[in-house]
C-alpha cells in the first residue's frame, strides 16, 4: 500500500489534518472541528498515522493533493522542523515545529505553538509567571517548545532536572542564549527552588512520577503536560503532598490547537467551552 491510499481528502472544502505515530486517540480532530462550528468555518480535520519512515512521502503527498495546513505531534516535531523551507525563529530556536501551512512559490513554513498554549493556560489558570521561578521535570521534545515562552512570559528562572543529565544539559546550551538555565540531578534540586512545577517528563503515560522529593511538591503550582480521562499519576502525587495548584495539560492542548488555528484562519476561538466540553 502506497501511503496515499492511507488517506483520503474530503471535497470542496480546507483540509488540514494532525501526523504523528500513534494518533488514533488525538483529540485534535474534535477540537478543530468545534472550533470550525463555533466560528462558522467550513473545513474537514483529520488524524492521519504517519510512521517516521513514511514522514517525507507523507508531507509530499498531503501538499499535493492541496492540504492546508497541519499539525504535527510526536515523533515528528524535529524532523518536521528540518522540512519546512521557512520556520519562524522561535520554531527553529526549539528545533522542533507542531503546525505548518503553505504560500506561494511551493514556499513552506512552520511553527511551534506548544509554548504559546502552556503560557496561556498557566496565566488562564491564575498562575502567575512573571518574576516566579519554573522547575521543569524532564528535558525531552517537549521541554524545547516551552522554554523560550516561558522565558517571554517574565519567569525569572528555569530549573531543568532530568534523569539523564546530559539532556537537560543539551537544552541548557541550546538556549543559552534567551535566558539562562540551571541544571540538577533529581536528588540535588535544592529546596525552595521553584514556584511552580512542570512535569514535562512522559512518566505519566506509564502511571509513573518522576523521582522528585515529595516536600518539593508542598505549595507549588504544579501542571502535568499530558492529560488523561481522570487524574494522571503527577496530578495525583502532587495533590497528595500539598501542591498550591495542580492542573493537567488538556488546557494547553486545546489553547495550542488554538493558535494554530488562528494562523491557519485568522481567527481566534473561544477555547473554554471547548475544554469544557472535552472535560
Ligand atoms: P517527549 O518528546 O515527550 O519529551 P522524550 O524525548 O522521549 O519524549 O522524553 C521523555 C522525557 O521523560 C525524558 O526527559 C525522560 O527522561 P530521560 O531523558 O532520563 O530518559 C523522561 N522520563 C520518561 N519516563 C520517566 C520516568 N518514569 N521518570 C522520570 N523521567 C522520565
């Protein structure tokens, strides 16, 4: 089977779609498509598997049969990064792209509006970011997209502590040079620390913590990346040991689906109702 038979657009109206391996269980189909009601946009949004191995005949296929735009999600975001012709600076500052659209000329361009919708989610959720300082758990694609937003939105410092210290230690240098970045291994983050706890690490999709000190947890304002139908296993901990906030990233799904639907059409969506709905 060639991968253009592995999808098929529909007619007569915009089509854009998410590429990412696994994507059956994205949500993005059902937030665009609210969005399109919501706003009186006529357009068809589809979740298409794409492996690694398939990621270049993909895009050529999709541009050519006259996709508008897409979301990208993991394991893609980098390579997507690489293939856009015209990323904008903060997408090629995180090395990694999560919506492209087209222009003129074959001309292809990409963004990253991870960062966007974790910032906004946070400031929507009454946490302030301005003058706090950001412990991140994890330094893998996901810490990339988030970093130079935050920095943007006035956290006075960020923390990175990882398993892997040579990661965390990569995107330290990676970003030396928006804002500066410590680094610690999990059982040297030193108390008081951090206002706020992100946990940007992929434990929660195993029902797994990151190996943090409970006391660290006590009073911070904690949000989980990933999402789930009831609590991750990071919303439980941090609940447990006293955290001020803890709030999973469903929100920042929905607000960076959001911004990419803004480039895309120039209009902005109400995201309440629609994190309302997918609640
Ligand atoms: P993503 O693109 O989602 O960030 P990734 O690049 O595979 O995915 O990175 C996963 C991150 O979660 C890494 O920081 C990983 O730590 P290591 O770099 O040390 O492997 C972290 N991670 C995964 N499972 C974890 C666990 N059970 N406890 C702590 N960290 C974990």
């Amino acid at each position: 089977m060639t991968f253009s038979s592995s999808f098929t657009l529909a007619e007569d109206v915009d089509n854009y779609c998410v590429i990412g391996d696994p994507i059956s269980h994205s949500k993005s189909p059902q937030i665009h498509q609210l969005f399109a009601e919501q706003s009186g946009q006529i357009l068809h949004y589809q979740a298409i598997a794409v492996t690694a191995d398939e990621f270049d005949e993909a895009l050529l296929q999709l541009h050519r049969q006259g996709i508008k735009g897409l979301n990208v999600t993991l394991p893609h975001k980098s390579r997507a990064c690489s293939w856009v012709k015209a990323p904008t600076g903060l997408a090629e500052r995180a090395g990694a792209v999560n919506t492209i659209w087209f222009g003129e000329n074959e001309q292809t361009y990409g963004d990253n509006t991870d960062g966007k919708g974790l910032v906004k989610d946070l400031l929507a959720n009454a946490i302030t970011l301005s003058e706090r300082n950001v412990l991140i758990l994890g330094a893998g694609g996901a810490v990339c997209g988030i970093i130079e937003a935050l920095f943007d939105a006035g956290v006075a410092r960020i923390t990175i502590t990882n398993r892997t210290l040579t990661r965390a230690e990569e995107i330290q240098n990676r970003f030396s040079t928006i804002g500066e970045i410590q680094v610690y291994s999990y059982d040297s983050v030193p108390a008081n620390l951090a206002d706020i706890v992100i946990n940007a690490t992929s434990a929660s999709l195993q029902q797994q913590v990151p190996p943090l000190a409970d006391q660290l947890i006590a009073g911070r304002d904690c949000y989980d990346l990933a999402y789930a139908d009831s609590d991750t296993a990071f919303i439980t901990w941090a609940k447990v040991n006293g955290a001020r906030t803890a709030i999973d990233g469903l929100g920042m799904l929905v607000r960076q689906a959001a911004e990419s639907f803004f480039i895309w059409r120039g209009i902005r969506p109400e995201v309440e109702p629609v994190i309302a709905e997918l609640r």
